[in-house]
C-alpha cells in the first residue's frame, strides 16, 4: 500500500510538471524527449517507466 501511495503521489507532481512546461510551449512528441526531460531524482519511478518506454521495440 505504502509503495502504491508513493507512485501516485510521484505521478501526480509529474503530471503538474508538464502541465506547467505545456504553459511554456510545446511539450515532447516522443518517449525519448519526454525521457530527456524528466528529473530522475525527482521521480525514479516514472523514470524507469520511461526507459522502458522507450527501448521496447514497436
């Protein structure tokens, strides 16, 4: 439960984030620029998401 409390508490602050960078222009088109942009300190689980994202073959 702890750990599900975690992950949306990060997600959420990820998700204002780039509703704050969508106010600035525009926002990534792709997993990787997306990737690019995301503070892995700040958010380490949706980090790992994002690489898996990113490197699984479409």
């Amino acid at each position: 439960v702890a750990l599900r409390a975690i992950f949306i508490a990060e997600f959420s602050l990820w998700v204002a984030k780039w509703r704050r960078e969508q106010e600035k222009g525009p926002l990534p088109s792709t997993a990787v620029e997306t990737l690019e942009g995301s503070e892995p300190e700040l958010y380490p689980n949706i980090r790992t998401l994002q690489r898996v994202l990113a490197t699984l073959p479409v």
